[in-house]
C-alpha cells in the first residue's frame, strides 16, 4: 500500500514535474519501513510493536541478531540513506533520481524481511504438527541414531518428505522459504541435538550462502533446496563450490516438490575436497 502510493507520488512529480512529489514518495516509503518493521517485530522477536515507537524498534533490530544477513543489509541501507536523513533534516528535498532509489531499497527490504518472516510461521507450523507425531517419527529413526551425520539426515529428510501431505494444504504451491521454514521445524521437533543453521554465510570475504548447514559433535552437512524443476548440474556445481570454500565433506542436494513421496537418492563424489554428495529427489 505505501509502496504503491509512494510510486504514485514520483510518477506525479515525473509528469507533472511537481519536484515537491519527490520528497512526498520518501515519505511514504519511510511508512512501508515503518509497517515491515512492526510486522517482523510481531513475528520475529515475539513483541507486541503496538508499545514500541518506530525508534525504538529500530534500535532493537540494530543491536540484535534478529535479522539475517541479506535482511539486515537492507535494513542498513534504507536506514542509512533515507530513513535517518528524512526524519532528522525537515528542510530536505529529495530530487527524482533518490525517490526511485529509496522505492527500490524499501520494496527490496520489504521482500526479503517478509520471506524472514514467512519462514518462522512455517517453522511454528510444522514444529507444532511434528511434536504431536514425534515418538512415532522418533522411533521409525532410531536405526539411525547412532550412525553417520550424512545417512541420519538423509532418514529425517525422507520422513520429512513423507509427512509433508500434513503440513501442506492441499493445492497450495510453497515459496523456498516456507519450505525452509517447514524443514527446520522438523529437525527441531524430531531430532533437537542436531544443530540447525539457515542461511550459513561460509566466507566474509564472499557472497556464497549456504541454505543450510547442519552439524552434530563430530561432523557438519551441508544442505542445499531447489525446486523439483531445476537443473541438478547447475545445483551440483554450486554445492560442489560451497564445500571448496567451507571444507565440509559432506553434503545434500535435496530438489523439494509440494507433494513430498518417496525420495530418490544419487551419490556424486566430490574428488578436490575427498567428500561426497547426496543427491535427493522426488520419484514422481
């Protein structure tokens, strides 16, 4: 709604060359910050923002890791470059050129933190539905307790897919957050002394992000998700170069489809790292 009405204000100053129209649109995108932040307030740090004022809620996200890294670096630079200037400087004027500018940051703030959040109601969801079901699903794993970290996840990842007609309504088509969401909140029912990391930045220095690693005292594994559709090559290559820079051995290339079923498993080997790859993907 912001959004939207803050493109209506710089197409008036485009057309109608009102340079006032510009600053108006800063304005606006400053509440679509506002809005998104009180939203992931809700959701992500479990508060009520209806207490809090914009202030400081923004300092909470500042000073806690609550957000991700790519959430986060938004968040910095919408704070940065428009929310900070605008709301200490009255006299400002912003021309056409930083109008579209703070649109594009906000939106792509927006986005991302509503993925952040989507995931964490995905992963209430189903942690919630798992823990009902979890000595039953405990027991059908217990062969594989005490094995490899690999050939554990690979077992909870099949149960996983296996109870998936439970978690999903029927005929909804799942974004990869909802998805990732869903897979850490069974991990976390079914089997919490496995520790669960999203979105694992491997090196500082790059812009490679794993979706997931997991790891118990011994050993990690590294998890990457696609769509059923995608290309497994491409999903190889990219799996293959996260082990390179991380030096973890092991990894899961798991292609996820709505419907969830049997699994079918391939084994690449990884020959530059000494490792191995596991890829899983539906039957159907």
């Amino acid at each position: 709604m912001h959004i939207e009405t803050a493109s209506r204000h710089l197409l008036r100053g485009q057309e109608q060359e009102d340079e006032t129209a510009f600053t108006d649109a800063i304005y606006r995108t400053n509440q679509a910050f506002e809005g998104s932040l009180k939203e992931a307030y809700r959701i992500l740090a479990e508060r009520n923002p209806e207490r809090e004022s914009p202030y400081n809620i923004e300092k909470f996200f500042e000073g806690n890791s609550v957000f991700r890294q790519r959430v986060l670096a938004q968040f910095t630079n919408y704070r940065t470059e428009w929310r900070n200037p605008s709301s200490h400087d009255y006299q400002l004027d912003f021309d056409e050129s930083e109008a579209f500018l703070a649109i594009v940051s906000v939106a792509a703030f927006a986005c991302l933190v509503l993925d952040q959040i989507t995931e964490k109601i995905s992963y209430l969801q189903v942690k919630t539905e798992a823990d009902t079901k979890q000595i039953e699903i405990q027991e059908r794993l217990t062969s594989v307790e005490k094995g490899d970290l690999l050939n554990r996840t690979t077992e909870i990842l099949r149960e996983f897919s296996h109870q998936q007609p439970n978690f999903n309504v029927e005929g909804s088509k799942r974004t990869e957050a909802q998805f990732a969401g869903q897979l850490s909140g069974f991990f976390a029912s079914v089997a919490p002394d496995i520790e669960v990391i999203s979105e694992y930045k491997i090196l500082a220095e790059t812009a490679a992000i794993a979706d997931f690693v997991i790891s118990d005292r011994s050993s990690r594994v590294l998890i990457e998700i696609k769509r059923a559709r995608q290309s497994i090559d491409s999903g190889v290559a990219q799996v293959e170069r996260y082990m390179l820079l991380s030096g973890i051995k092991s990894a899961i290339l798991y292609f996820f489809s709505d419907a969830g079923g049997e699994l079918e498993i391939q084994e690449r080997n990884v020959s530059n790292v000494d490792g191995k790859i596991l890829i899983l993907k539906p039957l159907v």
